[in-house]
C-alpha cells in the first residue's frame, strides 16, 4: 500500500468566488481518489479539508492549523491575496504551497510549486489574438485586488508597446454587483474590447449587466463590445446563465471540450464522482495536477520533507488531461499549452487557437520578445 502522507486541501467552496473554489477542491479529491485506489502508486493521501468560505483573513490561521498538525504540503489557493498572505508561513516553516490557479506572475518562491498558468501562458497570447482581430483600444476592469491590478497592468503595458491604449480602468471590491456606472463608462468611452479582470460574483454580475444595457441600446455586445478574460471557466459560464453566457472570450491552458481520450476519460470520471457539480474547470485540472505531482515526488522521495520532495518533482512530466505538462526547475512553474476558446449557448466553449506544442514558463516575463519584434519566443498559436 505504501506509506501514508496527510496533505492540506485548502479552498473557499463558498462565499463570493466558491463556485471556482469548489472544483478545485473537487479536482484535487478526484486525485487523490486515484492514487489510494492505485495499488501501484506507492503512497497514500490523507486529504484535511478546509473551506475559507472566501474570507481572506481566514487562509493563515488555517495553515497555520495544518503545519500545526504535521502537515508539510497544502493544495490551495484561489485569490493571489489568499497566496501571498500565506507563502511567509511556508517560508518560515520550511513547508510547501501547491498552487494551482491561474495568476499574474511577477513572483518567486522556493516553497511554492505552481500548477497553474504563468502571464505567458494566458495574458501574451490573448493580447496578440485581440490586436490582431479587434483592435488596441481596452477598458479595463478588474476586482479590486493583486489580481485585478496586475493582469490590468500587463496588458495596458502590452498595448502601450503596440502604440495602442487602455482608455481606462475600473476596479469594484471583491463581490460588488452593480456595474451600471461602469458600463456607462465603456459605451462612452466606445473601446475596441472590454478586458474582465473580476472574479466569482462579480464577474457574473458584470457579463449580465452590460449584455443588457446593450441589448436595450440596440446594440450587440459580442461584435461591438467583447469581453475577454484569462479567468473565466465552464462554472462561471452557468454562473452568468441564461442568453449572456456566449461570445466571450476566454484565454486559457484547459478547456473541458479538448477532444483527446485522455480529457474524455478525465471529464466523465469528474461526473460520475461530482454528479451535483460544479462541472470540470480549469482550476480543478490544475489542482488535479498538483495532487499527482506531490504523489509521485512523496513516493520517489519517501519522506515529506520539502527538500527532497522538490528536488524530486523538479523536471518531472505528467500526461495531463490538457496534455503534456513540465514542472520547470529553475521557477518551479509548470510548461502549460496555451488555448483561447469562445463561450457557447450551452456554457462550453469552443476551441479557436492553441499553442502547438507546451509553453516554457515566463512569471517575469522576461523571456517574451518585443511585441515590435519578431514572436519568436511568444507562444505560436495556431487556428482550430
């Protein structure tokens, strides 16, 4: 059977942004699962699980709880708030952050593996699709915190680059519903695209709303005014429900519709164990991830010591649901295959350009070119 690790599972499954929260902690239960009915795994979990019920005050006593009870690695995180409010208790406690959500970049510890898509993966090719088809004038608007601020900032300095411009940004607090100031604000200011950094509630607030104002001013929102994120999942598409759910565009590493036995077999097995939902998301894949990658370095290592834990994930490869995925080990980040797909009717999306092959990790984005310059190191999509 081999030997046993407890492992910290820590998500908000309720409040303003459980929607998301919930399938990530579904998707690392669902590996778990997997490995303690694997009799060739050599470890087994013991998943604690917490819900911050999307309190930002409650995610360090929490943690402190877990590596209180000897518990070396945590799963966990949605917020970026959440995350760097945390990462000082990892570093000073000599425990590892298993962090699998999309972010902003611009960080670097040694006590986080990060299993989610790094700025290269979803800002760089978004901004290159959006030029290219709609133009360089954005409104931006975003939840009030590090990742509102920062995934703003990256585009605005993108579109800058290409003599472009952000006409302006807007910034609500987390969970804030009424949006009728600031979609005023956007149809007077006549944007090429609306940039949508808000998260949970917000977020379905904002895409019903301004579908609305639009549809009462005659006017169509997909065509004239798109909105296009680096966050928005199948979840949160039934969140938005109804007939302002389709034409919105999403920049991402995983789609439920990738066409491949293994994502098949990957979503059906979500269903059956989450019959209630939330359905499959991209958190939940990366979360999914990250549980089979501490697996295979606790059994390798033997021990949940963070060192020889790293030092055994480092490099190492797994054939996810979205494909081939690399931890890199010199930013402890994770080779991602960059997509963008369109919302449908039916709260899916459809595939419209991928990267041909998994993208190296840029959090500095350093390594990305000149958008005045030849693309070369810009993940190259391709048409679907």
């Amino acid at each position: 059977m081999g030997r046993s690790f407890p492992i910290g599972i820590l998500f908000s499954a309720t409040g303003s942004y459980g929607t998301v929260g919930r399938t990530m902690r579904n998707g690392a239960l669902m590996a778990c699962e997997e490995i303690n009915a694997d009799a060739n795994a050599g470890v087994r979990l013991e998943p604690v699980v917490i819900d911050l019920r999307s309190e930002l005050a409650a995610y360090a006593p929490a943690v402190e709880a877990m590596l209180d009870q000897g518990i070396r690695h945590v799963v966990g995180c949605y917020t970026s708030s959440s995350r760097k409010d945390v990462i000082p208790i990892f570093e000073k406690r000599d425990a590892l952050l298993w962090y699998p959500a999309h972010y902003e970049g611009f960080e670097s510890s040694a006590n986080v593996v990060y299993t989610g898509t790094a700025p290269n993966h979803h800002m760089s090719p978004l901004v290159d699709y959006l030029v290219s088809r709609f133009g360089c004038r954005a409104f931006c608007v975003g939840s009030n915190y590090i990742w509102g601020w920062e995934s703003n900032r990256v585009l605005r300095e993108d579109i800058t680059h290409r003599g472009g411009a952000v006409l302006a940004e807007r910034y609500v607090a987390v969970g804030e519903t009424d949006f009728t100031a600031i979609i005023e604000a956007i149809i007077e200011a006549q944007p090429d695209f609306v940039f949508n950094a808000l998260i949970g509630r917000s977020a379905y607030a904002f895409f019903r709303q301004f579908r609305a104002a639009c549809r009462t001013r005659g006017i169509d929102q997909k065509r004239r005014f798109p909105i296009a994120s680096c966050n928005l999942s199948e979840p949160e598409l039934q969140e938005i429900g109804g007939d302002a759910v389709d034409g919105h565009l999403s920049s991402s590493v995983y789609f439920a519709s990738i066409d491949t036995p293994t994502n098949r077999a990957f979503v059906a097995a979500y269903n059956r164990m989450f019959p209630e939902g939330p359905v499959i998301s991209v958190e939940a894949e990366a979360a999914y991830i990250a549980v089979k990658f501490l697996a295979t370095a606790l059994g390798e290592a033997g021990t949940a010591a963070m060192g020889p834990v790293k030092a055994a994930v480092q490099g190492r490869s797994l054939d996810a649901p979205q494909g081939r995925v690399t931890i890199d080990p010199e930013t402890m980040h994770t080779y991602l295959t960059p997509r963008i797909g369109v919302s449908r009717l039916d709260a899916h999306f459809d595939i419209i350009v991928e990267a041909e092959a998994p993208v190296r990790p840029d959090p500095y984005l350093v390594r990305a070119s000149s958008p005045l310059e030849a693309t070369a190191r810009r993940p190259m999509l391709r048409v679907v």
